[in-house]
C-alpha cells in the first residue's frame, strides 16, 4: 500500500489523555515495562518495531520486535528508566533464536544521532553484561550498578538464522541494600516477578529459601547459592511471602504467581 505525502498526508505528533491514577500495579524488581523508549536499529515492518518489548506482554502476543539478522551489524533498543535505578538483572524473551546480547547503561543522556547499526560513539556507557547465554535461558544478573538508561545490543553473530524475534526486554532493580560492598555484599533478587505459573523462579541469593502461602503454609525450602531456579509448576496463582535467610538476616519479598 502506498502511503499518502505532501498535503495528502496526515500526521499525528502526539496523543495526551489526562486522569487520575486509581491504582498501581505492583511488579515487584521489574523497573522496564511502560518506560520510554528512545530509539533501536531496524524492524521487519513498522508493526513489529522494538517499542513492544517494554509492554509487559512476554509471550504469545502479535506485538514484538522482528529483525533480519543481515540488516545490522549490532541490533540495538535503547530504554529510558525515567529515573535512576540500582540494577542487577535483565531478562530476554525471544523466539530462541538469539544465543547472547550485550547491556550498557548510562545515568548521562547519550547522544541519539552518535548511535547507528555499525557503531556507537558516545562515552556515557558502561558495558555490564556481555557474552554467549543458554537459547533457552536469557536471564543474566550482574553487580547493582546504578541506571537511568539501558541498551540492549545483539550482534548479528549470536543470531542463529537469518531473523529474530524478541517479544519482551525486562530490567529489574536490585531489592537488597546491606550497607557492605565488594564480595562482602549479599544480593537477594527474586525474578521474574511476577511469575506465570510453570515458568522457573530464578533466585540469585546466599542463603535458605522459604515460600509461603497468604495462610502461612511453607510451599517451598531451598537453600541457594548465588544462582538458582525454582519450579512453579506445583505453586496455585496467588501472592506468596518469599524469606531468604542469610548471613546478614532475613530479607522477604512478596512474590506474585499468575
């Protein structure tokens, strides 16, 4: 279909709507979905651009971003936090088709027109994750880092096929502050949460796991050590009391199962 130009053409530069908010939604850790996006290297069509991947929709949904693995040296997504957070985890729903990515952040805004699909010139970015990952598994967690802009950035190298699909770019915040640094400083993080019920729980902590129901019922008594996934299969939808016990004490979460 041929679109319209000159005065034939109709554009729309923005869309306001003004209310009163009743109600947040509580997504736990995750700090990325409804956030601005700033700019990424291309789409298949105009329809599945990588503005989707912070809509909170992981899977089977139309709305994703879809790219030719030849069309970019380095597909990239830039996301505006819209405010500085301390991140330690980020997670990649694709169609298993992407076998690594890389994550930079920046607290300084970066320079849009430096950025292309060969090369990135601005300084503001601090590289924090790097390297090949499991195809089914895109999770990765690193040292709280402080964050208020985040690109993903997926070489053309680990796509296997000559396309991608990424339905969903998550970031979640690190919930854990013990006031130590260096290896001496315990990190608790529980994600994603919420979590659909079958789908793993990964657990990046140091100590004794315990899951309870809203009834007090122990559903879940692990011990972890840095790294570690929880089956939720057995667990009914509902919110859950996560307690980890660690060296530095007790630390709970509230844990939602969908």
């Amino acid at each position: 279909m041929e679109l319209p130009t000159g005065e034939n053409a109709v554009r729309i530069y923005g869309f306001d709507i003004y209310g009163k908010l009743k109600e947040r939604t509580d997504r736990g850790n995750l700090v990325s979905v409804g956030k601005t996006f700033l700019k990424s290297s291309g789409a298949k069509s105009f329809y599945t651009n990588a503005r989707h991947i912070f809509d909170g929709l992981n899977e089977n949904t139309e709305y994703h971003w879809d790219f030719d693995r030849s069309a970019a040296d380095k597909h990239y997504c830039i996301l505006d936090l819209e405010d500085e957070y301390d991140v330690n985890a980020f997670k990649v729903y694709d169609a298993n088709q992407i076998e690594g990515y890389n994550i930079y952040v920046a607290t300084e805004t970066p320079d849009l027109d430096k950025i292309n699909n060969s090369a990135d010139e601005n300084s503001v970015w601090t590289l924090v994750s790097s390297g090949d990952l499991n195809k089914t598994n895109k999770s990765v967690t690193v040292d709280r880092v402080k964050a208020r802009y985040v690109k993903i950035e997926i070489p053309s190298g680990n796509i296997d096929g000559e396309s991608a699909t990424v339905t969903e770019f998550e970031v979640y915040m690190d919930g854990t502050s013990t006031g130590l640094t260096g290896t001496e400083r315990e990190v608790t993080l529980l994600y994603p949460n919420p979590v659909k019920r079958g789908e793993s729980l990964n657990v990046a902590a140091q100590g004794r796991l315990k899951i309870y129901t809203i009834d007090g019922v122990n559903v879940c008594d692990v011990v972890v050590d840095g790294e570690a996934s929880v089956s939720t299969q057995n667990f009914i939808p509902g919110i859950y009391l996560a307690v980890v016990s660690g060296s530095a004490g007790d630390k709970s979460f509230k844990l939602v199962v969908e």
